[in-house]
C-alpha cells in the first residue's frame, strides 16, 4: 500500500463524497480506491494473477475433457437459452 499527501480541489472533494456516501464507505482513501476500481479499466487493463491463471486452465481442461470439441446447433443454443 502507497501513502500520499494530496491536494484535491472542491469539485473532486465532492465527487469523493458522493462516492464514500453512495457505498457507505469509511473515508475518501475508500472512495478514491473505489472511482479508480470503477472507471480505471477503461483506460488501464487490471493484471490478472497466477492463481486465477491457473483456476481458468483447470476449468477449461475439465470443460474439454468432459466435452470434447463437441460443436452445437443453433437450434440446442436457442433451447438452453430459452428461460
């Protein structure tokens, strides 16, 4: 975890308040974490880490050897799609 001393003018100052109130959070520390959880993918991929990596790999190994390449229809698409 980084510390740091900001400066941050009244407008930013009411948007971390709106946010820290919106998602009861505790302090703006919070809420900065939280706006740069919401917004910041748009302009910077989150990294992903190896335990992830590894469950998705599982998965698909199971997926496969479970199903194969098995193709479907259009048809079974529609029917498991239906609710």
């Amino acid at each position: 975890m980084v510390f740091a001393r900001l400066s941050l003018n009244d407008y930013t100052k009411k948007v971390l308040n709106v946010i820290k109130a919106k998602f009861d959070l505790n302090d703006k520390s919070e809420a900065l974490n939280k706006f740069a959880e919401m917004y910041g993918e748009d302009l910077v991929e989150k990294q992903s880490n190896d335990q992830y990596i590894k469950k998705i790999l599982e998965i698909d190994q199971r997926h496969m050897k479970k199903y194969g390449h098995k193709k479907m229809s259009l048809k079974e698409l529609d029917r498991l799609c239906e609710v």
